[in-house]
C-alpha cells in the first residue's frame, strides 16, 4: 500500500540520502533552479544529479499527497482523481494497443504505479526504467504486494544511455518523465532505438504553450516555479517536443491537448479555491496541514533538517501550475499553458513497408 500516514511519510522524507545530509541535499539542489538565480546549461549538464537529489526528496510527499501514480489526468465530471488517473493511463494502453504476451518498456516510472495498473490492465509484461534508488527500492515492494512481481520488474539506469540490446520491445510509454531529459531529440533516439520496428511510443509530455512570453516577468516567475517544484531542467514547447520526435526518427501519428476538451480543469486538484474530502491532502487546508506537520517532524528529530524547505518548493510548483492554468482562462492573451498534459503517439520508421493510414483519434 502506498504510504498514508505522517511516521511513514517522516520515515520515507530524504530517500537514499542519509537523513544529516539532507539539508545540503535541498541547499544543492536549489542552486540549480532560476527560482533562485540558478541557470539553464547547469540544470541540462548536471540533470543527473539534480533529478535525483529531486526525487530523493520529494517522493514521500508525493506518495503520501497523490498516491502511487505521479501525474496529472484529464477529468470527467463526477470522476474522483485516482478514478482520472487509472483512466488515464488505460487510455495510453489502449492507444499502444498493448496486449497479453507483450513486452512494454515504462521510461521514468517512478515507483511503478502506471506500471503495475498497465499490467493488471492488459497482462502484459512492463519493465520501469529508473535511476533513483530509492523510488526503485518502493516500486519493488508495491510490485510484491500488488501480486505482480512476476510480470513487471525495473531497471536502474539513465534513459539518455539505456542498457537495452536494438529493437527490444513491443511498446514504449512515458508519463510526465521525459520532461526530464536535458535534451529531447537524445532521450527519444534511445527510445526509438530499443523499441522493436514498426512499434510504438506514447508520451504524456509537459508542454509550455505558443503564448508563453520570455520576457514577461510573471510568466517567467510562473515557469521558475514549475522547474524548482518539479525537478526539471527547462520546459519545452509543444512544437519543440514534436520536432525532437521526428529528429529521433519517429513518425508523429497522433498529438492532442488532452485538457481542451476536458470538463475538469487539470490543475484543480492544486486550486486554493475548490475543497475536497476525496482528495483534502491537496487541498489548501490539507497542504497547511502538511506543512505544519512536516515543520514539527522536523523540530523534533523525527524528520531531518531541510524537510521543511522541501514542503515548500513543492507548494511553489504547486502555485505555480493552477496560475499558469487559470491564467488560459482568463485571457490567451496571458495564458501561460495551454495544457499540462500533451500526448504524442509515435511509431517508429524502422520497418521498410508503408502504413496505409494514419490512426484516427481514439
């Protein structure tokens, strides 16, 4: 079971780095970001490092704020948010046409929650490709007690250098993890190179809009925000991503906004204005709650020095995210996003037959 309550999210606070380092840790890790006059090039060059200093920290609270699956849904009316979520990652399943017997590789799978509900969704095998530890070390342990170690396993390693043999798998997903990569066009070559020919890619990918304005100062603080509390080295354009994907060799069969046509508004479990018992850690008060809680851990020696800081960053992105998404309803003219959540379905080129069509939206 995911971890729920205060000693367990005290316990997890830190990951691998050991509990009298922390502090550096978070003092390490908040050099990189522009929030705090951090640069670019030192995120992209060093992405190793700060990507796992940054989930070394900030797992617990994810786990312990939204569960096993660390991402965004498009939503229904009537749809709690793990009901959004388990549709969500269906809904990549079914657009890879992953099947029983199949061999899916997860890129950046965090502690394996898609992972393991792709694999009890379509009995396929599904490997987690990760290079945290840590969130390598929980994954395994959800794997044992969801009854699936036998079919899904994980891999430590950096997807920009996978150690996979050409042509390995029947499909490939990433959720919100190759955001990650310091450079797109690399990540997706690696992809495509161990993805079997004529197979394919799906990605939920953070995409910033055409509208974002560089020298805009809200904007920028808006994007600072998002990079600090989300570990990333910078967000790219949709157009970038999609250029990237055809750079790397890949044939860019279907891309959608998935939040256009959605009656929830991403964001809205981060919104300071909505209140909700299904899902109160997240909710103003709840977040409050956490804070205070994770700020007495820490006085008195149950949590270690920097968790509180860590509680905070996070809640900078968290800002951050329902600005940038409020603003694309107030106005285009001050949108920042267009969506948190972009989907690319990619097939690679490496077979030599044509296809007869392009698949048609799901």
């Amino acid at each position: 079971m995911s971890r729920s309550g205060a000693m367990d999210l005290a316990s997890g606070l830190g990951g691998k780095i050991t509990k009298d380092e922390v502090k550096s840790a978070v003092d390490e890790y908040e050099k990189y970001h522009g929030y705090y006059g951090g640069k670019e090039e030192a995120r992209k060059s060093n992405y190793t490092d700060m990507v796992n200093k940054y989930y070394d920290l900030a797992t617990s609270f994810y786990e312990y704020g939204w569960g096993e699956s660390f991402h965004f849904a498009h939503r229904w009316n009537g749809e709690s948010l793990r009901e959004s979520i388990k549709r969500h990652e269906h809904f990549l399943a079914l657009q890879l046409g992953v099947k029983p017997g199949m061999k899916v590789l997860d890129v950046g799978c965090g502690i394996g929650g898609p992972l393991r509900e792709i694999a009890k969704f379509s009995l396929a095998s599904v490997t987690g490709l990760n290079n945290n530890e840590y969130q390598i070390t929980r994954g395994k342990e959800l794997n044992r007690v969801a009854g699936v170690s036998g079919t899904c396993d994980f891999v430590k390693a950096d997807f920009m250098k996978m150690p996979f043999s050409d042509n390995t798998f029947d499909a490939v997903y990433a959720i919100e993890a190759t955001c990650h990569a310091p450079d797109p066009v690399g990540c997706y070559k690696e992809i495509y190179r161990v993805l079997k020919p004529g197979q394919c890619f799906a990605v939920y990918e953070w995409c910033i809009t055409d509208h974002y304005e560089p020298n805009n100062a809200t904007h920028k603080r808006i994007k600072d925000e998002i990079e600090l509390g989300n570990g990333l080295p910078d967000i790219r354009s949709t157009q970038q991503c999609l250029q990237a994907a055809k750079d790397a060799g890949f044939e860019v069969i279907w891309d959608k906004d998935l939040a256009e046509d959605s009656p929830v508004p991403w964001y809205l479990p981060l919104d300071p204005s909505r209140f909700s018992l299904s899902s109160f850690r997240l909710t103003t008060v709840g977040r409050a709650i956490t804070r205070t809680m994770v700020k007495a851990l820490e006085y008195v020696g149950l949590a270690p020095q920097g968790s509180e800081r860590v509680s905070n960053f996070l809640e900078k992105a968290a800002e951050g995210l329902v600005e940038g998404g409020k603003d694309k309803a107030r106005s285009l003219k001050e949108t920042l996003w267009r969506s948190k959540k972009h989907l690319m379905k990619l097939r690679s080129l490496k077979s030599s037959y044509a296809y007869e069509e392009m698949l048609k939206c799901v």
